[in-house]
C-alpha cells in the first residue's frame, strides 16, 4: 500500500484479504501500525512522526522490519499467495527497498496507492480513525483529531505519490478519491487483474444488504432438497408479511430485490414493490443425482457420499451437482456486483446464503456449510469501514428447520450449528 | 472514440461490439471512415485532412453528421443499448459537441481513447492498415503508408487527448500503448465497468487459440447425452493421438490446456505434455431431468419440452438444467481469461465450444446451438487484428456423430447444420 494516514488504506487491505480468502486464495495483512506499537511505539504524539525524530524514526524503521520479515515467513512457509504490506511507504526510496526485497524473494510487487484531496473523506477517516485506533485509546477526540492532523502533516511534508512517468516501469494502481479516478500500470498477471477489478468496483457511501430465505416451501415441509417446488401456506404467509418487514428495516429508502431464477424465491418476492432482478447465479447449490431426496434417502442410497459430505462439506461435489465451493466461484460476479451497488435486497437459498454471509461476514470456509441460517427471518447487514454489522428480525411466522447436523439424517433445530457471527 | 488514426481504434471497437453482443447486449459501432467514404471522400490524398482543407472538411463534417443520425436511429429505432462513434474525435471541441448530442438525448457517455507513442505498434497498425483499409484499395502500398504518416500529421497538429484534470467531469478510459497503463475515470455503470474490465484485459501479442471436444466417450456411442462417462476404444484412440496433432499444429510454441471437471475430458487431455488447468465452468451444458436420456428418450418423455428446444434451443433451459444463454454467462470469465493469455488448448464439450466458437467468430445468438463441431478434430483459431482466422484438423479415427437436426431425435452426419463459419 502507499499513501498518507487517513487515505483509507487499512480498509480497503481487509476487504481486499477478505475477498481473496473467500475467494480460497492465501492472503494476509501485515499493517506496520501494529508493529510499531509492539516496538515501542504506542500512543506516539505527533512529533513522533516527523522525519527528523531519531527515536521515532529508529521505532518505526524497527516496525517494517519485523513486519517484512513476518510476511517472508508467511510467505514460505504457510504458503501465502498474496501479502499486503499495510503502511504509507510514502518515499520513493521506500518503495525501492521494498522492490529490491520481492525482486530477490521472486515475489511480483504491485503498488496500490490511495490517493486523496477531498476533505471530507479525509475528515470522515479521521473521525472513524480516532474511535478505533488504538494509538488513540481514551484520548479526548478533539485532541485526538487534533493530533492525528499534525500526524498527517508529518508525512505530507516528504510524500512522493506514484507518478505515471517516473514509476513507469512498476506495477501499480493508483486510487483517486477512492475510486473516481483509477491509474493502472503494467498490470501482468490474473491476480493483479483481479484485484484491480475488484477496487475499481467499491465504495464507501453508506447503504445496507438485505438477505432473506425464499419463504417455506413444499419440499422444505417434505424434507426434501433441491427441485423448484412453490411455498407451501406458511412460506405464503411469509412473502405476504415481507413488505411490512422490509420496510420497517429501511425507512423510505429505495432498494432493488434480487432473486434466483426458482419458483419459490420469485414467490417470496411478489408482493415487494420494488424493482426486480432473477440471476440464475443465486439458484440453490445443485444437488445432483441426489436432487429432490430426503438425507435420509441420500444416507440409505449413497452412504459413501453422505458420510464424504459430512467430512468436508465445503470440497464435497455432489455427483452430477456442485460443491460449496463451486457456488463461492459462481457467486463471485454477484459480489463484485453488490460492492458496486447500494441496497440490495436478495431472496434466496440456504447454500448461497451462507456463501454471500461467508463473504460479509468473514466466516472461515470449512465453518461456511454449517451456519445456521433459518427460514422466515430477515438478516441486515450494514457495511462499515472495518467490518460489517448485522442485525436480524424474525418473522412471527413458524417454520421447519432445515438445518442437517454433521453425523445424522435428521433436520430440526440446529444444537450444535455454527451460530452465524453477528459482527466482523 | 478517441484517437488518432492507426491507433486500433476500429479494432478495440469491434472486439467490443463483439463481446457485448455475444452477451446479448445490443451494441453497433458506426466508423465515421466508411460514411466519409459514401459522402464523397474515398481514396483521398492527406490534404485531404489538413484542418484547413474546406473541402475535405465539409465531406468529414457531412460524414459525422451522417454516423450520428444513424446512431440515433439505431438507438430509438432498433432499441440499441452501446453504440460506438467511431472516429478521431481529436479535439476538445468535438467532443464537447458529441457530449451535449447524448445528454439531449438521455444517452450516456463514455469516452475511450486508445493513445500510443510505441513506433513499432504504430507501424503495425500502418501495416495492416494499408492491406484492409478501402482507402488504399490498389495502392503500391510503400506509397500508401507514405499518404497515412502524412494523414496521421495533419491529426496531430491538432489533437488534445484526453487529460486527467481537464476532463475530470468526463467519465473515460485511456488506454496507452494498448493497455500498458490506463486511466479510468468517473466509471458509474455497470456496462461501464465490464467494458472498462473488458478492454483493460485485451492485448495484441501474436497467439493461438485451439479447441477440441473430448475423444468419443462411452455415452456417444450409447446416444446418451450428458453424464460422466469414460471415452470409448476410439476416444481414446484420439487421447493418444491429439500430442502428434497439437505439435504439428503449434511447433514448438508452448501452451497451457483448459479443460472440464468431467472425466472424459481429462481422459482426452492425459498423454498432452503441458501445463493443465481444470475449469468448473467449462463442464457441458447441463440437460437437468433429461441427463443420461437419448434425445429419442427425451422425445418421448418430454415431448413438449422436446418441441420447445428446438423451436428456441439458445432460450430453451433444460427442467433442473441449463440453457445455451445461461452456459454463455458462465463462460465470461473464461473469455475474459483467454483474452488475457497467450496459447491455450480448450478441451471441452459441445455446447460450450459452440458457445466459445460463436465469441470467436461472431456467430449469431440463434445460430450457434446449431453449428457443427464434430469429435476427433482440432480446431485452431488465430485471433487477428479484424477478424479470426480459423483451420481444423480431422484426426484420422472415426467417431459417432452427435449432431442432432431439427426436427428430429435422430443423431448422425448433419445433413442440415450451420456449418462452422471459418473465417470473421
């Protein structure tokens, strides 16, 4: 990363490991700030920072070096694909030793720059900056700001931005305003493409995700996976009482509902008075030959496969069908397209559900299959700078449990799910 | 458009139009050069161009006034959704013109400049210009790159690219020396981003594409359609022989093969010495309840859905399965990768080597469920600057025919098919 304090730099590196870990690519933050509080460094006033304090100077040069040489081990050995290196590197001369140091460890280094004069941006990182910063910790906020602006002032005086002439010869992308204006350099490999794509596509203005189950349906009461069976009288009920639900989470705002192409979501939809968007891409994860059985069916007819299931539900392809991860690939459209909008509400399935909360919410991929996420209950998630809240409202509706534990047929209440986290 | 001339303008707009159509999204380019052309101004000398040339300006005027009308039909008449102006639109003041033309007219606009400074990637786009251009039709073509650099000056005396400040209101793409470095800015839409995304990943380095169906598999010879199959005696046959066919075709050239998840496919690819890459996406089409049937089974049983496939096979999705438009959706990812990379060998299925083929050569939506790809044969595709170019090569081993013909349930040599086109 390069760039001055408040640029929003920490941001967007978690949502870029994020995206990659959910994506089964290796991917780590190594932020500098946090090493250089293990070295010394800790609630540092403003003078800390300018380029001509020895101490500061001598903490903070330690900070890198223990955080480059984290990111090596990382590298060889847990086998990391992607680091990122969260910290202002805001000199040239900074950038070139950090150059030379992938250039010798045959790693490919791309420079991603957050570039920024719009003040209120600016201002608004700080306010976020000076609650959560631990450098900032039971400090008065005014002077906290007042602090972190001298801080800023530091780095200014020396920063050296990506250049389109001088660093020609380097990968890099630089952010404007977060991404109304985006430079791309010699972008080389499928990695960078992507990621490039990815920040070329957020944002930061406020808004919400909502999710929701198609209502309960026919099969869901016949404990039957898979088909395309239409809600049964509860799951009726269920999309009747979605509008007054939906509304009471957004107010007045406007939002568009996104559903999969399976009768029993359009269904759940229908008396929604918003615009609305079928992607065959939010369909259920396809269950093969096993499509339309009961577990107890699939235990009894394909035991072997049943219990491969249960061992690692993420990897495990139903014959004919789809593995979670399968849906996590074809699902990657849907979040490179829900970053770029504003609300959204999706109906859809178990499965997907779990893979989009997986997304949101950082849900380590073998814990992904087993969230609990019930029928007729409203999730809300609210993205902000380092994380996602989420709240849930449930519908006075009943309805079965589909939820399967690990080592049984059976499906009802969950005892022993993974809760869905709440916050992240 | 933006750019001067020889700067692959018409090429990048017609990858363009190309992808997006294969998308379904209606998109026509109007090159303002072929309305000079009926205006008056065929074969003109480079006074032609000068920007004091009244004539010249007059016919040039005449012909933009022309490309526009046609383009606002098309958008009002043809319900056209991306349009490409195709043309120099060298000067601030042009495009000033052409921005109050669409916001007039609720359409909105992006610019895309192609700048380049590199001589040899000029000299190359002189080159082919002067063999394919109607400009220089008969020319001795020493003297026909002679009258281009002296058009090409007659431009630069006068062109403004775009700039980063100036046109920082504009929503635009600069490409510089192809997408060596590019500049994005106000990118707003989604058609917006997958174009940008699109033309950020082309490049122009020389390669070839080769395609082949699996050897004949197990369920060929049965006339079942879909599974999982192992390839017959004969298929594999073909595995053995496809190593003698690809070096004959490629040389020494390296490549990297793509194939399905499917057995057959991996069976086909075992004995290639290259670098392998499984794809998910590249799985056939999948016929949801009527996997494993025949297509006389299929008749049978399903017999309006029979009758429905064949009156609309791109539209027409299988209960449980796919349709040809939903394999397309999932195939983009891999045309976005392909034109990112340099030699790749596809093994692959049917349906989807119908659908890669239709992006290649530009086959229409309701045509390509019907082109004729027959197994044991490698197709190579050599992608050029307009156009592709395309040869097969039958292995000499026999194989069923699974061409299915309208109308019937019949398989066998197709008597009726849309032949592969060769050549776009």
């Amino acid at each position: 990363m390069v760039g001055l304090p408040a640029r929003g730099k920490s941001f967007i590196s978690q949502k870029i490991v994020r995206y990659l870990s959910w994506l089964s690519i290796r991917a780590k933050c190594f932020n500098v700030g946090n090493y250089r509080r293990l070295a010394g460094g800790s609630k540092p006033n403003a003078e800390f920072f300018a380029p001509d304090n020895i101490e500061g100077q001598r903490i903070r040069e330690k900070a890198v070096q223990m955080a480059v040489e984290d990111m090596m081990n990382w590298f060889y050995e847990d086998d990391g694909v992607v680091a990122i290196l969260d910290a202002t590197n805001s000199t040239r001369q900074r950038r070139d030793w950090v150059l030379k140091l992938c250039r010798e460890n045959a790693i490919e280094p791309m420079f991603l720059e957050s570039w920024c004069d719009d003040q209120d941006l600016i201002f608004r990182n700080i306010s976020e900056m000076k609650t959560t910063s631990p450098d900032y910790e039971g400090c008065d906020p005014d002077a906290a700001t007042q602090v972190f602006y001298e801080r800023i002032e530091k780095y200014v005086s020396v920063y050296q931005p990506l250049e389109e002439v001088l660093d020609k010869e380097l990968t890099f992308v630089r952010l404007i305003n977060v991404a109304e204006q985006v430079v791309i350099n010699r972008i080389e490999t499928y990695l960078e493409s992507r990621i490039v794509f990815y920040v070329m596509n957020l944002h930061i203005k406020p808004r919400c995700i909502w999710l929701s189950r198609h209502g309960e349906s026919v099969y869901n009461l016949e404990k039957k996976i898979g088909g395309d069976s239409h809600l049964s009288t509860r799951g009726m009920e269920y999309a009747r009482k979605l509008p007054e639900l939906v509304r009471e989470s957004t107010g007045d705002a406007n939002l568009t509902v996104w559903t999969s192409t399976l009768v029993r979501t359009g269904e759940t939809a229908q008396f929604l008075p918003y615009k609305q968007l079928q992607w065959k891409a939010l369909d259920e994860l396809d269950a093969g030959v096993c499509d339309g059985m009961t577990y107890e069916e699939i235990e009894k007819e394909y035991p072997e496969d049943f219990k491969a299931r249960d061992e690692d539900k993420y990897e495990y392809r139903y014959r004919g069908g789809e593995s979670y991860r399968d849906v996590v690939i074809r699902l990657e459209p849907i979040i490179m397209e829900l970053e770029r909008q504003e609300n959204i509400l999706i109906i859809t399935h178990q499965a997907v559900l779990r893979c989009i909360y997986a997304y949101f919410m950082n849900v380590p991929q073998q814990e992904s299959p087993w969230v609990s996420i019930p029928l007729h209950t409203l999730i809300k998630l609210e993205p902000r700078a380092y994380g996602t809240k989420v709240s849930t409202v449930k519908a006075d509706i009943p309805a079965v449990s589909t939820y399967k534990e690990k080592g049984t047929s059976k499906v009802g209440e969950p005892a022993h799910c993974t809760p869905a986290p709440t916050i992240c």
